[in-house]
C-alpha cells in the first residue's frame, strides 16, 4: 500500500497553544511554517506548510485576538490537551458525487457546508467540505474538501517539508479500512489505540508527528 493516500488534500493538526506548536515544529523541523489566515465567528486561526504537490499541513489553534466562539472551535481545538493530529482531508474531483456515492456504500460523510478564512494580505479564501455528526468519531476517515475556484493554499509559495508517510491505529482496523472504502481512498491501518501519525522529510532528518 502507498503510505500517502490518494486525493490527499490535507492533515489537520490541532493544538491548544498555537504559537508553541509553531515553534515547537520550527525547532524540529528547521522549518517555520507560513501564517494562513483567521477563520472569523469560529475563534481560531492556522499556520500551514507543504507536504509537496498539493497536499499540505494545516496547524490550528485558538486565536486569542478573537473572542470565544458561540459554539466549539473546529477539530476538537477546546478538547486537546496538546498538539495532536486529528484528522485529514481529501479533494475528489467533484464533492457532491463522492458524498453521494459514500452514502450509497453506506457511510455518510456529512453534509456539505460553506467555509472561509482571511489570508494575511486579506484575501478571502472560501470552500466547501463536509462536516456532520455523521463523520466517523476517530477524524481517521478523512473529510471531504472542494476549493472550487479559488486558489489552492499550496499555490501560495508555503514552506516545504515533503511527507513521507501517514498512517494510523484503530481498536478495529478492518472497520477503517471499510469506510475508507467507501470514498475510494486508503490509509495504512493497524490495531492499536485511535490515532494518526505523519513523518515528513527535513533539513534535520525525517521528523514524526502524531
């Protein structure tokens, strides 16, 4: 099995403390990531590097310039204790047909929503994904993302550090694999506690994340 799936749009790395996040991968990556913008009313913002091609990391946290949201923050950013990677995204080449199918396989990724952050130099970015209390709980089956026709983050000239592997751990692989299935992607599964875990290549070595 290839160990980067395919359609791999991003990996979501979620922490409670933005700034020490950041600077905890620059200290080990030799790599400072690029500011990506403020997700306004949802009180956080992000910081995000490139994986190569058009997959990339997207580092995000509370923004303490933002008041509290009225409801949670995405991508459990109220729940983590420390940085952790949570989830991942896939790019089909049409989103409204790969939900359709998933469901028709049997898994609902969720419904379909609009969303939008502000670039540094203000320039509004907006995109579609899926986002329900119907995605599997363990963010191990990935959601689904559309950019449309705005431009890719990874068009922006980010910081590069290559991904060399994602893989992750479940009680019941055979039940992720499954589902991965079902949207016509695939990641390596093997038994063991939730979780998600990425190495990526460096000035300073392969470098791991969970």
């Amino acid at each position: 099995m290839n160990t980067i799936p395919a359609r791999l749009d991003h990996l979501v790395l979620a922490t409670p403390d933005l700034a020490a996040t950041v600077a905890g991968f620059t200290r080990r990556t030799g790599v400072a990531p690029a500011p990506g913008g403020v997700h306004i009313g949802r009180g956080t913002r992000n910081f995000l590097v490139s994986l190569g091609g058009t997959g990339y990391l997207e580092i995000i946290g509370p923004d303490p310039e933002q008041p509290d949201p009225q409801g949670p923050r995405p991508f459990d950013v109220d729940a983590v204790s420390s940085a952790r990677t949570v989830t991942w995204a896939i790019s089909p080449p049409d989103l409204d047909a790969a939900v359709a199918t998933a469901r028709a396989r049997g898994y609902d990724p969720g419904d379909v929503h609009p969303m939008s952050r502000r670039r540094p130099d203000g320039t509004l970015l907006q995109w579609r994904l899926t986002d329900g209390d119907t995605q599997h709980p363990s963010g191990l089956v990935p959601f689904l993302i559309d950019w449309s026709g705005t431009v890719h983050p990874t068009a922006s000239g980010l910081p590069t550090t290559p991904l060399l592997s994602l893989s992750a751990t479940a009680p019941d692989p055979e039940e992720i694999r499954a589902l991965l299935a079902t949207l016509d992607t695939e990641l390596a599964v093997t038994e063991g506690p939730v979780g998600l875990s990425f190495t990526v290549d460096t000035p300073r070595g392969p470098v791991t994340f969970d």
